[in-house]
C-alpha cells in the first residue's frame, strides 16, 4: 500500500491493552484507577481502627440514650431495665434544678466565651506583630492550656483559699477584709469563670494566630495606600478575613464550655449549694451519687442535645451572616 510523505509523518496511534488510546486518553484513566486501587487499600489499613473507634464511641451513646427512657432498678447483680417511657424526661422538665444548672451553664459559656475570644484576638495581635522572642512567648502562653484542668482547679483553689490564699492576701492588703469567694455564690461563680479564662485564652489566642499569620499582606499593603488607619484596618480588612478563624475558636470552646465538669467539680464541687453546679456536675451527681440511673442517662443526653442545638444555631447564623456580607 502506497502512502503519501503526509501520511508517513503522522506516527500510528497506540493502544492500551483495554483498547483505549494511549498516551492523552489512557493517562487520566490510569491515574483514575490507581487512585482508586490506593483509597481502597488505604480504607483496608483504617478500617479496623475506624471500627474500634466507632465502637468505643457510639455503643456508650446509644446506650446512654437507650438508658435515658428506662426506668431502672437497682439490683445484687447491677441494675434491671423495668420499663422504657418518657418519664425521666418528664420528670427533667419539671425540676427546678435542672433550669438552674441549664442556666448556670449557658451563663458560663456566653461569658468565657466572650471574654476569652477579645481576651485571645488581642494576645494574638500582639505576638503577630512580635519578632524576636515570639516562641519564648508562646511557650509561656501555653502552660495554662497545657495544664491538666484538675491542677488547674487545684492551683485556683489554693489562690481562693481563705486562710492562706493570694487572692485573700491581696483583698485583705488593698481592702482590709477578704471575701470567702467559693463560699458565697455570686464569687464563687466568678471565681471559676477566672480559672476558666485564664487556661483557656490561650487556646483562643493561638488559633486567631495561626489565621493571622495566613492572612495576605497585599491586602493590607493596599489598605495603607488608601490611607486607612491601625483601626479602620482592624475592623475593615483583619477582622472579615478572621471570620471562619473565630468560628472555628468559638466552635471548640462551646463545646468545651457546655460540657464543663472537671473545673466546677475540684474547684467548688458545684457548690455552695447548687451555685455552680453545671449540667455535666448534675448529670454525674444524679448518676453516680444518687444511683438514679435513669434520670441521669436523661441529663446526659439532654445536654448533647443542646450543645448540638447550640452549635447548629451558630453555624446557621454564621453561614446567614457571611452570605449577607458576601451580597453587599
């Protein structure tokens, strides 16, 4: 067969062994398959720990969930499940103090919240605009956080003493008299909201870092030539691109807030009386002082239903402001 020097310059066109052309074609094809083969190898090594983990973290909730409508009895042998009704809820909902730790521990969180996210947006300003000696810094910023929460709350507990305490040395040098600030609920309440901001800003501090140091300078470099000034900068051009930054903080730190046990129970027990007694305090109070099985698995479930609400509700209203902003 004759051919024309045109067509003798033109390479015959290779095939994979599928039939599929190779070369442009056959490659993404490959790489499909290739990604495909390794995420199945790679769910064939995580698949046991996923397991495991889901095990060790589902079977305690469904159960708990299961115990909250039972009306248990205790027994020789452990406990017997008599009945499943809503009557542990019932019975929620008409406790007084029930609204009390709901209310207590919506008040803690709203204000340690607020306060250490300005507390922490401010601390990480400062160390952005650090040069040397920034590490040091941080290192030392990070020993509240990194402390164990019930040394923490022995730590505060011995500074709130009432005898030998710092803070009832400052009261009694400044005033002449010293509160007894965890025997008096008003002081003790904010007593524990000090402990609590003061180990916890730091963890604020350094994700509002970590964004700060992520954020281009051009930006800012254009903010200058328009001649916009330390605040107007702040407010118009750091804070809007800090937003998904700061969700993500106040994100962990409801979560952490809501369910707040260790810090309350070393530090006042939730006392004097029921003062700063929080949902999770409750819960383990009903559960493992009282042996109310039932209505204790009923608070324990009721709080995971909120701090679930709670975060919903702020992620909607975040979305809804971001998309309002996005508009204008």
């Amino acid at each position: 067969m004759r051919t024309t020097a045109g067509e003798a310059l033109v390479p015959p066109q290779r095939r994979s062994p599928e039939g599929m052309p190779a070369g442009r074609g056959g490659a993404p094809d490959r790489r499909d398959a290739m990604q495909r083969r390794m995420a199945r190898i790679g769910w064939g090594y995580t698949s046991p720990s996923l397991l495991v983990i889901g095990l060790v973290t589902l079977f305690p909730i469904v159960f708990s969930l299961v115990l909250s409508f039972a009306r248990v009895r205790i027994t020789y042998d452990g406990f017997a499940v008599e009945a499943l009704t809503l009557g542990n809820y019932v019975a929620l909902l008409g406790s007084g103090d029930w609204y009390y730790a709901l209310g207590f521990t919506v008040l803690y969180t709203v204000v340690t919240v607020a306060i250490e996210l300005v507390l922490g947006t401010l601390a990480a300003l400062v160390l952005e605009r650090l040069g040397a000696g920034r590490g040091w810094i941080m290192a030392l910023l990070l020993i509240p956080w990194s402390m164990i929460t019930v040394v923490s709350a022995q730590l505060w507990a011995y500074i709130y003493n009432s005898t030998y305490g710092v803070a009832t040395w400052v009261f009694e040098s400044l005033f002449g008299t010293a509160p007894l600030i965890l025997g008096r609920p008003v002081s003790a309440i904010a007593g524990m909201m000090v402990a609590d901001i003061w180990k916890t800003t730091p963890f604020v501090a350094i994700i509002v870092l970590a964004g700060l140091v992520m954020l281009p300078q051009d930006v800012y470099e254009a903010a200058d030539v328009d001649g916009a000034g330390p605040w107007t900068t702040f407010w118009r051009v750091t804070l809007p691109q800090l937003r998904s930054t700061i969700a993500v903080a106040i994100l962990f730190r409801i979560l952490q807030a809501f369910g707040v046990f260790d810090l309350p129970f070393v530090l006042t027990g939730g006392g004097p009386g029921i003062a700063t007694q929080s949902l999770a305090v409750m819960g383990y109070k009903t559960l493992f002082q009282d042996l109310n099985i039932g209505p204790g698995a009923a608070i324990a479930a009721s709080t995971g239903l909120l701090v679930a609400g709670a975060c919903l509700l702020f992620l909607r209203a975040f979305k809804a402001q971001v998309g309002k902003e996005d508009v204008t």
